[in-house]
C-alpha cells in the first residue's frame, strides 16, 4: 500500500508542479524524496509520455521530445519516438516493456533497461501498420514481478481511407 501511495504522492507532485509552475510544498518533495530513496522494490513513475518527430541529441534541451505529436493524428506507416520520463526509486533496477495492442492484439513490443534516478527519460522509434485505436500498456519488469505502469491510447488514421470527398463529385 506505501507503494501505490507514494507512486500517486509522486505523480501528483510532478504533475501540480508542472501545471502550477510554482515552487512544491515541502510536504510534497518529502514525498517525492521519501519515494526516491527509500522506495526499493517499487514500480517507477511514468512523469510524462509523448510521441515525438525526434529526440534533442544536444545542447539544453538533449534527451528531449523534439516537436511533440498529438497522439491522434498519427498516420498508418509514419515513424515516430515514443518518449517517456519516469522517476524511478535509486536502487531499482529493471526493465520498462511496451505493448503495442491493436484490437487486443499484440502487433509488436519494446524494452528499454531503467535504474534509479529523479528523471530518466529514454524513447523508442515506433510505426504503426494499422488504421485505428492502439493501446500501448507500459510495464516494469524488476524480475521478482511484472506491474503495468500506466496504458496510452491512440488513434492512428489510414490517410487513404479517411479522405472526405466533395458531396458533389460525380458518381458512376
């Protein structure tokens, strides 16, 4: 139960900090410090998930989302980074899984190895073959068990079929 909790206390300061831009409460980042180094055995935050075109490689804003994709305009073929940021307990060690689900099957997977730190981010360049909705369950895996972390939905569109044709085209 201290696990859920202090992954929730940790999303909810992550998250409040961002939206308010304002200095957390000291109450909040004991929280977060209490998660952090003394969460062993604990699932990480997943802080943020974005598609992205591409990943700073350098400079201030290195290892971030570059030109970020609004999930439901993706196009059936396009290429894309699946960028993630995660705070992750400092002595947790394991691997993040990604299950890409298209009407409940599994159409591919990717893995990525995390360890402990207030922000790890890591990506994975992804393409979806199929018009329609995705489901993306993310998963930590430490060895001792697999927990999901969080599921991203998507819509990923066939620009073929989803054309919008005059109402006064001819027909034959």
């Amino acid at each position: 139960m201290r696990a859920i909790s202090s992954i929730a206390t940790a999303t909810v300061f992550a998250l409040s900090c961002v939206a308010a831009n304002s200095a957390p409460s000291a109450e909040e980042v004991r929280n977060v410090l209490s998660y952090y180094y003394g969460g062993s055995e604990t699932t990480p935050v997943l802080v943020e998930f974005k598609l992205c075109e591409d990943v700073h490689r350098e400079g201030l804003d290195k290892n971030n989302c570059k030109n970020e994709i609004d999930p439901q305009s993706l196009e059936v073929g396009e290429s894309v980074y699946a960028w993630m940021n995660f705070i992750v307990p400092r002595e947790e060690r394991g691997e993040i899984l990604m299950q890409f689900k298209h009407n409940g099957v599994i159409r591919g997977a990717r893995k990525a190895n995390v360890h402990g730190a207030i922000r790890y981010r890591t990506w994975r360049k992804v393409q979806f073959s199929r018009a329609g909705e995705w489901q993306i369950p993310i998963l930590y895996d430490n060895a001792l068990n697999v927990s999901e972390i969080d599921t991203v939905t998507l819509t990923v569109t066939d620009p073929l079929v989803t054309q919008v044709f005059p109402e006064d085209a001819e027909q034959e």
